[in-house]
C-alpha cells in the first residue's frame, strides 16, 4: 500500500541492522542516538580487542597491546570507519528522503503520477525493512569472515592476532575479532550497500514516470538539479569507506617498508568504485533529460525561430527610418529574454550531476589516503619543493 504522507527523514529510514538495532531499543521515534550507537560499536568492536590483549600481554609476556595499538588496519576499521557508518545516518537519510519528497514539491512527479510514485516508495520502504534481507545480510558477513579466515596470508596476520609463539591459530583477541568485530564492520557496511541499492532502484522507477522536465530551466537538467545533491550526502560515507581500504595501504608503507606509490592502482580503484556507487544511480535520468532537450530544441527552437522573424519584420525592413526612442522597446528586451530560454535548453546536460560534487567527492575519497603519503613523504619536504616551485 502506498504511504503518501511520510517525513523526510523516514522515506529512507530502514537497512540492516537498523531493524535489530531499533528492536533493542537503541533507537527510539524521533531519537536516533546516533551518537550513543557509535560508541556501543566501538566498544564491542574495539574495546574487547584491547582488553583481552593487555591480558595476554600480562599472562603470556608478550606485548601483543602494542602490536594492537600499532595496527592501523584494524584503528581505521573501528575507530574510524564502523563509527561513522553510523553517524551518516543522521545526515544521509535525512537528505536522500528530502530528495524524495522533491519529486513531489517541485511538480516534476505530475497529479497523474502520484499513486505510482508512492507506490515507489512504499516498495522501497517495504525492501529496506525486511526481515529476510536483514537475516541474510549477517549471513552473508559470516560467510565473508569464514572467508577472509580461510585466504588471508598467514604471514601478513598481526601478532596480537596469533597464538603464545606464533604457532597457528587464533589467540583470544583474535578470536573476538574474527568472530565479533568483522561481522559487525560487515553488516554496518553490508545495511549501507543495500541503502545505495535501495536508492538506485528507487531513481531507476522513477526515471521511468512520466516526469514534467523543463528543458528551459536554469540548472540545465530540466529541474532535476536537487537529485545531484545525494552525491554530496553521501561524502562522510564515502570517506568511511575510503578509510578502511587506507588504514591497510598506511600499516604497509609505516610497518612493511612497502612504497606508497605502489598502491597507486589501488587508490584510483577506490576513487573509481566510489564514483560508480555514489554518482552511478543519477545516470539514470540520462534518456528522460537527452529526449527533454531534443524537445525543447524543436519547441523552444521553432519559437525563437518565429520571434526573430517577426523581429526583423518590424526593424530591420525599416531600419533608415528607425526613430531614437527604438531602443526603448520592450521587444527587444522579450527577444533578448526568450533567446535566454532556449540557450539553456541548447546547454542542457545529459546528467544532474555537479562538478563542484564531483570534486568534493574525489576529495573526500582521497584524503584518508595523506597519511599514508606523509609517511613516505614528509611533510616539509613537500612544502619546499612547493615553495621552490612557487619562487
């Protein structure tokens, strides 16, 4: 059944594991506690991982906390990435459902659409909170951890991870982690993929409604400008994501001796893959914007065609004659304001997508990836070279 009247910050409300989470009572209406939830995270994520290893340190006489405490791969995944998958939520829901609602407000989704686009959402709503796909996303963790347990270099596993003499297996801490932390990371980022694919889907129906698009308008993509506005909602994602795949490449170039440039295809891959995630869905408007301007180059076209005739009818047959008060009339300054019109239909873009939030985003994406740079570069030795440059 279709749900007309939800708020902004419910369209988009739902993904795993916010059904267990709000079954806990971690969520309450109108209280995300956002900010509570990403500590409870760090604390069975991260806080177990050092207790049991200052233990073990104690009982074993080893220093595996050190080894833990060193270990950036693990840092980025918990204490930075899990953390903020969290706190976007606060953020990104909000925008992507105020999104939503602007194909209503905005009368780009004509009367005659509304019962299919509620329709929509109601269909979104209903995928975002199902139960099934809940259950088979922590399935799907699991199995990615048994996984990673079974492929994952022996070599390239930490101490702090390992046994009493580095014999196989899994000590306590690493036991928590295999068992605990990962999944909890996976399914955190297993609910934000399902969200994106929500979303996706969502603009793909839509793209498929019979959309009012003014090919005149002034933001060149016929009034869907605001849709462009969900790649910036998505930046404190993309930069938690981004984290994960840098704490890996800075623990090798600080600890292995491994060159930050040799993770160069890694990083672009990152960029890339962020790009095909956040922007992706928008280029689904490329066929309803492609067909706008080519109606509105005939329409607009043929209008400004007969305009300009009439134009050169009235003054230009009888331009020796013209009197001094000509250019006080207002023909010319409708002339001047319809040929506007059609200049941005001529301009329109196949795609509402922005430069400004394509930069941001490729920057946003980049950054976890300074640290790992200044390590292998150092800092002042990057601002002399720049000031030799300069001077």
């Amino acid at each position: 059944m279709a749900q007309p009247n939800l708020a902004d910050n419910e369209i988009f409300d739902g993904g795993p594991p916010l059904r267990l989470v709000k079954s806990l009572g971690l969520i309450k209406p109108n209280e995300r506690r956002s900010i509570q939830r990403a500590v409870v995270v760090v604390l069975i994520a991260w806080a177990p991982l050092v207790i049991v290893s200052a233990i073990e340190s104690l009982v074993l006489k080893e220093n595996r906390l050190a080894s833990l405490m060193v270990d950036l791969t693990v840092i980025s995944r918990y204490l930075i990435a899990a953390p903020l998958f969290i706190l976007a939520e606060e953020f990104t829901i909000f925008r992507l459902g105020q999104i939503a609602r602007h194909f209503i407000d905005s009368g780009i989704v004509p009367p005659q659409e509304r019962p299919r686009f509620d329709g929509i959402i109601a269909d979104s709503r209903r995928l975002l909170n199902s139960a099934s796909v809940e259950l088979l996303v922590v399935v799907i963790a699991y199995l990615g951890m048994i996984v990673l347990t079974q492929t994952f270099p022996t070599e390239d596993i930490p101490p702090w991870h390992k046994t009493s003499g580095g014999a196989e297996g899994y000590s306590w801490a690493g036991w928590w982690h295999a068992l605990v932390s990962v999944p909890v990371a996976l399914v955190l980022l297993l609910g934000w993929l399902w969200r994106i694919l929500i979303w996706g889907l969502f603009l793909f129906r839509v793209s498929r409604l019979d959309l009012q698009l003014v090919a005149a308008h002034p933001d060149l993509v016929g009034g869907l400008q605001f849709v462009g506005l969900s790649v910036r909602a998505f930046l404190l994602l993309s930069f938690a994501i981004s984290t994960i795949i840098a704490g890996g490449v800075a623990y090798r170039v600080l600890y292995m001796g491994a060159s930050f440039f040799s993770f160069i295809y890694v990083i672009i891959a990152v960029v890339i893959l962020s790009l095909v995630i956040f922007v992706g869905p928008l280029l689904v408007f490329g066929r309803k914007l492609v067909e706008a301007r080519r109606r509105g180059i005939i329409d607009y076209g043929g209008l400004a065609g007969a305009v300009g005739s009439q134009l050169e009818k009235k003054w230009l047959d009888y331009r020796k004659s013209v009197s001094g008060g000509a250019l006080d009339v207002q023909h010319f300054s409708a002339t001047t304001d319809l040929y506007q019109l059609v200049t941005n239909v001529y301009q329109m873009k196949p795609f509402p997508i922005a430069t400004q939030h394509l930069i941001a985003l490729i920057v946003v994406t980049l950054l976890p990836f300074l640290p790992a740079l200044l390590f292998e570069i150092p800092l002042d030795e990057i601002l002399s070279d720049l000031v030799k440059l300069m001077f």
